[in-house]
C-alpha cells in the first residue's frame, strides 16, 4: 500500500505540498484532482520518488521509497510523467521493451520473461498492429496508448499517471480511461492519476482526493466527495452535481464561478504552485 | 507478428541473456573490412610505395624481396594507421555517448568543452613558457580537456538537469572565451613556437610512433567497452529524466559516469592527434541511419565509422596533394562543415 507521511514537496521557493498525510488505496483507481497549481503533479511526482521529500516521506508497505533502491523499486511502481518525448525514429516495440529496464542486468538482457511482459502490454493496449511503427509518427492516443504499454511492461503493481488524458481527443480519452479501467479490474493493480476532467475521475475512480493549494479538502469515494460545496471550495465554481443516468455516479455541471473569495485563493495558488 | 529488431542469446537453463542489434554484424563486418582495406591500401602510399599485396605479406611476416619494407611497414607506418583507427574509434564511440546523453544529435565533444580547454593549454605551454617539454604536450592537453568538461558538468549540469539547451548554450559560451585566449596568445607568440601550434591544433597523426599507440591504447581497451556496457542505461535517459528514474535508473550517477567515459574517450584523443573536430558529429549520425537509435547497437557503429572516417581522411589527407602531406584533422573538418549544415538545415526544416 502507497501512503504519505506528513510529506512536504517543493522546489526552490515556499513548499507546494505541506505535512501531507493520505493513503492511497490499494487495487483500486484514485483520482488526484484540483485547480491548476494545487499541487496534485507534484504530489504524484513526489510519490514516483522524482522529487526528494523536504520533509516527511513516502511510505510503501511500511518501507520509506527513499531508502529502497530505485530500481527495485521500479519493479513496484511505474510512472508515466506528463508528455513523455519519445526519441526521433523508435519503435513502438523498442520503446515498450524499454519498460523491462529493471528486471534486467548486464548480464540478463533479454530474459524468456521480458519477452512476455512485452507481448503481452502490446496486446492489452491493443498496439500489436502498430509495433513496428515510429513512435513519433502515431496519433496522440495511439502515441498515449504505446507510452502505457511501456509502463505495463514493467510489471508493477502500482502505476501512476500524470494527466495520462490531456492532449487527446474524446474517442481517444474514453479509450485511455476504459483501458487503466480494465487492468485495474483484471488484474487488481492500483493506479493512481492526475486527471482534469472531474466526470472522468467520478466516472472512472474508485477513489479522489480533492487539492487546493496543497491540502487536502476531501478524500474518499465520488459519490461522497464530489459535492457542489467542495466545488466551490475546491475550484471556485458555482455546480450542479446530478447523478449520472447510466451509472449513478455524480456528475458535475459548471454553470459559473463563485463570488470574489475564492477567485483570489486560486490565483495565488496559482502563482506558488506555478512550477507543479 | 514481427519480432524484436535484435538477437537474442539465451542458452536454456541459465540465468544469462544477451541482447544484440539485428543490423550490428552485418554493419560491423562490413566497415571492419573496409577500416582493414584502406589501412593497407594508405600504408602503402607515401614517398616510398608499396603494393597492397607486399603490404599484406609484410604484416603477416613474409618475405616480400624487399628488405626496407618491413621497417616501413611495420615501424613507421603500421603504428599511425592503428593509432587514426582506434583515434577514430573514441571520437566515435565519444560522440555516440554525448548525443545520447543530450538528445541533441548535433552535439559532439566539442560542446563539452573538451577541444577549446585541450587546445588552450597546449597553445599556452607551447607558447608561454619557455622550453616547454613537448612530451608532456598530450598529458597536460588531456589535463585541459578534463578540466573543462569539469566546468562545464559544474555550470550546466550540476543545476540545469535535463536542459540540453543550456548544455550547448554554455558550451559556446565557454568555447568562445577559450578561442579568444588561445587567438590572443598566437598572436602574442612568436613564428615558430606559433607554427608548432597551429599544427597540434589542426590535429593529425603524422610520425606517430608505437609509443604514442601504447599510450593511447589502454584508453580505448578499458573505455570502449565501458561505453557499450552503458548502452541499455543510455536507452533509458534517451526517454528523458522522468522516464528513466521511473524505470529504476539512477540518473544522476549515471549521467555522470557516462559523461566521464566520454570525456576521457575524447580528452585522451585529442591529447595523442590534436583536436579532430566532426568525427564525434558525424559518425554517431550515419550510425543512427544504419542501426537506429538503440544505442546498445549506436554505440558500437559509431565507434566503428569514427574509425573509418578517421583512417580514410588520413588517407585522402597523405594521397591528395603529394607529396605533400594534409592533416587529417583539415580532411574531417572539410567533410564535416558541408554535412554539419546539411544536417542543420534539415534539423531546422523538420522542426
């Protein structure tokens, strides 16, 4: 199980995150969400140990990540960054097969096993077809789609994604989500993203942590947290949360934003948090 | 279903797997042949000429009927063809780990500072102090080369992290200053120490002996291969910081190590034939279109065109203009300019 214990992140400059205490569930799909700036990137990229802890730490199953070797760690929890930049010219196979980098050794370079963890990312991406294509020459999804087939390969049970949805259209957004959905579901790993789009964190998320300038206003399962107060708290406008007619879940209307007050919060939010 | 563009080397029930490029040793044997071909065919070239054919037999020790052959061959000529290959083969091999450090494919050693601090303190110590013993010219250049590679790790590394801009920004930056002294002090110096120079800074490896390839070879024996072995970790930081720390790289360390692999690779080249400029750019460039950018197969053939670069300069430097003699340092950066801004302009034309 991954958590944080009174964890402190940022960069040069005042915090971004301060004494910051969650848990995030294992096997299940949490959705860190929040205005620009609130701290949820950097959260995310503190818990894939690519930013130190200023203070506090990282725990996973009891262990501060700090104090385990990062490549054994990289066979636990795989990270997908904002925008990876695939090289000029690779292939989506060759980029794919990039996600045994851990299991390997000098020695071991291509076991039996990372050829399976291979085959089987580009079959659950559904990116068999396109393996042998460049990278840099697919569309955003199938580009997004590939980029999730590395960090399959990688085996770990945790994954995180930051914003694994910005950029694509909205075929290509449904189809992200219904794949972390369908690996979560078939093989119980815990995934943890950044998402922007609040009906596709109450849609797709098991679990949603709610930021504002790096607390935490709510935490628990959608229904429960996505009110039109923690709305106006949270991002400053004015919604009406109906239940979605398919599936129950709540879905968020914006119809404006609220009064003065919160307005000026998220801006300076903004401007601390503007590295995140 | 295709399969992956390598060969795999699995023995059964064993805890052992090797991974080699597809393209490798197809790339590999043919540029070996063609390294071997044109050291013979130039050894035989020069003032006093020889056919191939004697060539082969005095290197395999036959009798060739000719008794001044074997002291040519293999004293005075044999040495300076395997010192421009295994040259080549560094500047090379340099290249290949620079650009992929930078993800920048017009980067080379020279953006490391390496040729400006060398070039710098060879000219000063050439021309500065007085009696300046010429042995020493290669370990004190190797020493400049160090120290600015330092410097430059220091200044655009230490603190910009992945930000192959400010790499190249500093870079000339700190190359135009270097080049303003090293101009200063020829200007101040006087003819012959000036000519003396002017010639290690073309860079060349004329009347190279076995010494100076006994000096250089441990360089590449030991560093070479390094250099392959940080191949799969190159893979990773290819994907950029981020990437490479998820999958369990130590990046910083990493970065490190491999830039003082290529440093050294660079500094002890430039140190034995002056400064060859456009063998670290080039060859890492053809290779990426023979094998890809996998870089457990880029580092290797780079490292082999760096050779065959280097040995057909030499050799078109010493046949060209008979007899007299170019510096193949002149014959890389003849090569080099055209393709460099070719590549500039396609670079440009595909942002």
């Amino acid at each position: 199980m991954l958590a944080t214990d009174t964890l402190t992140l940022g960069y040069d400059g005042p915090n971004i995150l301060d004494q910051l205490s969650i848990t995030l569930p294992a096997g299940q799909i949490t959705a860190l969400i929040g205005p620009n700036g609130c701290g949820k990137s950097t959260l995310l990229r503190g818990l894939a140990r690519l930013i130190k802890p200023k203070h506090g730490a990282v725990v996973l199953d009891g262990h501060d990540v700090q104090r385990i070797p990062t490549r054994q760690l990289a066979t636990q929890l795989g990270i997908l960054p904002q925008n990876p930049v695939a090289p000029e010219g690779l292939t989506v196979r060759e980029l794919v097969a990039q996600g045994r980098y851990p299991h390997q050794r000098w020695f071991q370079q291509w076991s039996a096993a990372d050829e399976t963890a291979v085959r089987s990312a580009l079959e659950i991406t559904n990116m068999v077809e396109l393996a042998d294509r460049a990278v840099d020459a697919l569309s955003g999804g199938q580009r997004q789609r590939a980029w999730i087939a590395m960090t399959l390969a990688q085996e770990t049970d945790i994954i995180l994604l930051d914003e694994p949805t910005t950029f694509l259209d909205l075929a290509h957004q449904v189809e992200v989500l219904q794949l972390l959905e369908q690996l979560n579901r078939q093989s119980s790993r815990t995934i943890v993203m950044v998402v922007h789009d609040l009906n596709h964190a109450t849609r797709h998320a098991d679990h949603v942590i709610a930021l504002r300038a790096g607390v935490v206003q709510a935490a628990g399962a959608p229904r429960d947290v996505i009110t039109p107060s923690l709305l106006r708290a949270v991002f400053g406008i004015e919604a009406e949360v109906i239940p979605d007619p398919r599936t129950g879940v709540p879905l968020c209307i914006p119809y404006g934003l609220c009064a003065a007050e919160p307005t000026d919060t998220l801006l300076h939010a903004d401007a601390v948090g503007s590295r995140a | 279903m295709k399969t992956f563009p390598w060969i795999t080397i699995r023995p059964k029930h064993a805890r052992f797997s090797l991974r080699i490029d597809r393209r490798l040793p197809k790339v590999g044997l043919i540029v070996g042949l063609l390294v071997l071909a044109i050291m013979i065919i130039n050894m035989g070239v020069g003032e006093y000429k020889i056919s191939p054919l004697d060539v082969v037999k005095t290197l395999l020790g036959m009798e060739t009927g000719d008794p001044q052959h074997v002291l040519i061959v293999r004293t005075l000529r044999l040495p300076r063809m395997l010192l421009s290959a295994l040259v080549g083969l560094a500047l090379g091999t340099s290249g290949a780990l620079l650009q992929g450090l930078t993800r920048n494919p017009l980067a080379d050693p020279s953006i490391m500072g390496i040729n400006t601090g060398a070039g710098l303190v060879a000219v000063v110590l050439t021309i500065l102090v007085r009696n300046f013993p010429a042995r020493w010219i290669p370990v004190a250049a190797f020493a400049g080369a160090l120290v600015a590679a330092g410097l430059m790790y220091v200044l655009a590394w230490r603190k910009g992290g992945d930000s192959p801009m400010r790499l190249i920004l500093i870079g000339v930056g700190l190359s135009a200053v270097g080049s303003a002294v090293t101009t200063l002090v020829i200007t101040i110096g006087n003819i012959y120490d000036v000519q003396r120079a002017m010639i290690w800074l073309t860079g060349s490896v004329y009347g190279r002996s076995w010494v100076d390839f006994w000096a250089f070879a441990p360089w590449v024996a030991i560093a070479v291969p390094l250099a392959w072995f940080q191949a799969r970790q190159l893979n990773s930081l290819h994907l950029g910081e981020d990437v490479a720390l998820g999958l369990g790289v130590n990046v910083g360390r990493q970065r490190a190590w491999i830039l003082f692999v290529a440093v050294a690779l660079a500094g002890a080249s430039v140190a034995v034939a002056g400064v060859i400029s456009f063998v670290g750019l080039i060859a890492p460039h053809v290779a990426r279109r023979l094998v890809g950018t996998d870089h457990t197969g880029l580092v290797p053939t780079a490292g082999m065109l760096g050779a065959l670069l280097l040995v057909a300069s030499d050799w078109i430097g010493r046949t060209i203009a008979a007899p007299n003699e170019i510096p193949c340092g002149l014959v890389t950066a003849v090569i080099g300019v055209p393709f460099f801004l070719t590549m500039l302009y396609h670079h440009a034309k595909t942002k």
